[in-house]
C-alpha cells in the first residue's frame, strides 16, 4: 500500500503564513460555528415555542363535548372534528384530529406520517418532533385534549397533530450560513494579507542576517548590518556585527601568522640548499670510499648518506609546497606521450625493472611534463617504499581524461588512515614514523593533480592500495 506523504512547509515565512491563517480559519470556523448553532437554536426555540402556542390556544376553544359524556352530551360528530382539524391548519400547515374511531384531516398528511414515539407520548402531555417527509423538514406537534372533571383533569381520548413546515426557517438558515461563509472567506483572505505583510516585516532583518553570513562565508568580512530599533532582532544584529568584527581580526591575524610562515619555511629551505649542495658533493666523495673504510666508519658514512639525502628530499619538497602556498606554481602544458613519459621518470630513478607499466604507445595528453613526472614519481616511490611487489602503472584515455592508477600488493594502508593519506607529514602506522621520506610526496601530488584540474583518490586493495589519478582534457 503506498502511502502519499504530504510535504510540510519548510521556509519560516511559509510557516509563518501558514500558521497565522491556520489560527483564523480555525477562529473563523470556530465562531462561525458557533454562532450557527446559537442562532439555530434559538430560530427553532422559537417556531417551536409559536407553534405549541397555537395548538394549545386552538384546542382550549373546543366547545363540544369530548370524553366521558355526562347526561345530556351527545358525542362529537365528523363535522365538529373537522371544524377543530380547519383552525389548526394554516397557510402551508397540516392537520389531523383523532378521537376513538373518528379521524378528520386538514391537508395531505395522515395518521402514517405520525411517528410511531410522538403518537404514545401525545397521551401525557404537548410535544414536538422534527421529521422529514417527502424531502422536506416538519416540526410536529401533537397533543391530547383533557377535560375538567370537579377540578382534576380527564383525558378525553381526542389527539391532535399539526404539521409545520420549517422551509422558511431552513432559508433563514441557509442565509445565515452564506452570511457566515462570505464573512469567513473575508476575515481568512484579511489574515492572509496581514500575515505576509508582518511576515515580511519580520523576516526582513532575518534575510539582512543571511545575506550578511553568506557574504562573510565569501571572504568579505568588513560586512556590518545597520541597528534599527531595540527589540530582539535589533540585539541580534548588534551581536552579529560584533561577531563579524571579532571573526575578521582574527582572520587578519591567521592570514598575517600564515604569510609569516611561509615566507619562514621558503626562506629556510632555500637557505638550507646551498650548505646541501656543499654536504651533497662531499657526500659523494664519501660514497666512493665509504668500500675501502673499516665496518663501523663505513657504517657511519653511509648513514650520515642517507640521512643527507632525507635531508635533500625534505628541503625540495618544502621549496614545493612553498610555491603552492605561495600561489606561484604554474602549468607550462604541452603534448605529452603517456607512456614515455611514464617510462622516463622510471629509468631516471632506478626504477625500471621493479614496475610494470601498461600504457598504450600511441597515448598522449596535453599535460605539464614536469609535473606529471612529479606525480608517477611520488606515487610509484610510495608503492615501491611502503608496499611489495608487484608494483603496477596503467595509463588508460577515458572519455573526458586520462587515467592513471597506481597499485602495489603489500599490507596496504590502516583504513582508518585512508582519509589522511594526502595530508601533509603525515604517515600511516607507528612503523612508519621514522621511515625514508618527507610525508609530503603525496600532499605534493594531490597538489600537482589539483593544478591540472583533476582529482586524485586512494582505495584499499587485497592486497596493496590503489591510487587513481584523473586529468581533464585541456
């Protein structure tokens, strides 16, 4: 079974108007109501009230005798009933008179249209009932004649019934609910005009506050709201313009802290090249003798090699990210072949013979050759450090890029790392810790990736991790 769910009004000015008309058509519908009733009430109070009248004065003008006859009565005839069933009736009026046998009418109803109930409690006293016949309303009203006998009343036997229609009081009605409708519809389309009216007053400064909030959110942070008035929305204003103050000299203090820093990390790495450049060369001369030197010397040697050249790395990709930071990076695109290019940056790093490459030969794509290398370099440096072999490249043209993945088969990256892969000095699992490498490579490639306008994104494998790297068509 489908069930159709009713959207519910969502913006506070729909549910403002929509709550304030609610409230009126529910007051409207509720006074309307019961003014009907009262006014019912009392229309019906009355045509009763006026017809029991008139029945009981008519029938205390019988004349003849009725009941238990004394000496010297004689017994009503058909002529004299019919006298009394004539002053009950009226314009639109029926009537009908019983006594014993006898029964004399006034118009078309008869004794069928008597309900059963009103006809037994005629026996006791005057009473009413509204029943409808032939599609229109009557109000009945039915007595029984008694006599005074030496002071105590003596039933008679004789019944009366009198037929009313109610047809003017249903048209007086019927008036009176139009009325009340057309009033209604007033009052409910006033309701509606006054409530998108303060609705707009209301939600006025509240619009002003999203403008002003989204306007911060875009980096404007000079923006100030003017202070009208001293209610709530005019406190609240007051504090979003000293909240917008606080927020842009805070900001002015980050973006200065951060410019600072910046310019710390370049000026310190391009400081530290040149003493490199001089530690490099020596190191080099070390390399070749570190082979003729005892164990222990040897050893030293070629750990001060490898922590000169963490060092190197480290400084390189600092004066990277620098320029990223800095803004200063930018593409210098041309036609590149995909699966040379791929080849090259193996073969300049040794690492030929330890990937397996699956690039069509004819592949190529408008790219940055120096950063596209920086890319393979990172990503397959990271397989071949952190993963096991096979270390896998594929280059393939998808229908709007080019796609490269990257894949090893170790023990792949904690899941929980996954979402930090690419930030910066960050390195999976205590083991890692003091691994060879920056912890920049892969923030270095996101970035590259980012300034060719791809996306760059890392699933676990079983086994190994996967990198998959996209480039737009430029």
């Amino acid at each position: 079974m489908i069930r159709r769910v009713i959207p519910r009004p969502t913006g506070l000015r729909t549910r403002l108007v929509f709550t304030f008309t609610l409230v009126a058509v529910t007051a409207s519908l509720l006074v309307a109501t019961i003014g009907y009733e009262l006014a019912k009430t009392a229309l019906l109070t009355r045509t009763e009230a006026a017809s029991l009248d008139l029945v009981t004065k008519e029938l205390a003008t019988i004349d003849f005798p009725i009941g238990k006859l004394r000496p010297g009565e004689a017994a009503p005839t058909t002529r004299e009933l019919d006298r009394v069933a004539h002053a009950l009736a009226g314009p639109g009026r029926s009537a009908l008179v019983e006594y014993g046998t006898l029964v004399a009418t006034e118009g078309p109803m008869s004794l069928s249209d008597v309900p059963n109930e009103l006809h037994g409690r005629a026996k006791q006293s005057v009473v009413t009932q509204r029943k409808l016949i032939d599609g229109e309303l009557y109000l009945i009203v039915g007595a029984e004649v008694y006599r005074d006998n030496a002071g105590r009343p003596e039933s008679t036997g004789l019944q009366a019934f009198v037929f009313f229609p109610l047809r003017d009081d249903e048209r007086q009605l019927d008036t009176l609910r139009t009325t009340l409708a057309q009033t209604g519809l007033v009052i409910v389309l006033s309701a509606l005009g006054v409530a998108l009216l303060s609705a707009r007053q209301v939600l006025l400064p509240v619009r002003r506050l999203s403008a002003a909030a989204q306007a911060l959110g875009q980096g404007k942070l000079d923006t100030r709201l003017p202070v009208h008035g001293r209610d709530e929305l005019a406190g609240l204003t007051a504090r979003f313009n000293d909240a917008a103050a606080a927020l842009e000299l805070s900001v002015s203090e980050l973006r200065s802290l951060e410019a600072m820093s910046r310019r710390f990390v370049a000026d310190v790495s391009h400081e530290l090249r040149t003493p490199l450049t001089a530690m490099t060369a020596v190191a080099d001369m070390l390399s070749d003798e570190a082979d003729h030197l005892p164990e222990a010397p040897a050893q030293a040697v070629r750990l001060v090699l490898r922590e000169i050249e963490r060092l190197r790395e480290l400084v390189e990709h600092l004066i990277e990210i620098s320029r990223f930071d800095a803004g200063t990076a930018t593409l210098n695109l041309e036609p590149v072949n995909v699966a040379d290019s791929i080849q090259d940056c193996l073969e300049v790093r040794g690492w030929s013979d330890q990937v397996t490459v699956t690039a069509s030969q004819g592949l190529t794509a408008n790219l940055d050759p120096s950063r596209f290398d920086v890319i393979v370099a990172n990503l397959v440096g990271n397989a071949l450090k952190h993963g096991l072999p096979p270390v896998v490249v594929t280059a393939r043209a998808t229908e709007n890029g080019l796609e490269v993945k990257v894949r090893d088969h170790g023990r792949g990256i904690p899941h929980e790392a996954l979402p930090h892969v690419f930030d910066r000095f960050f390195k999976a699992g205590a083991g890692r810790a003091r691994s060879h490498g920056s912890g920049l490579g892969l923030a270095i490639a996101r970035a590259n990736v980012q300034l060719h306008g791809g996306t760059i994104s890392v699933r676990a494998q079983h086994p190994g991790t996967l990198f998959t790297v996209w480039l737009p068509h430029i």
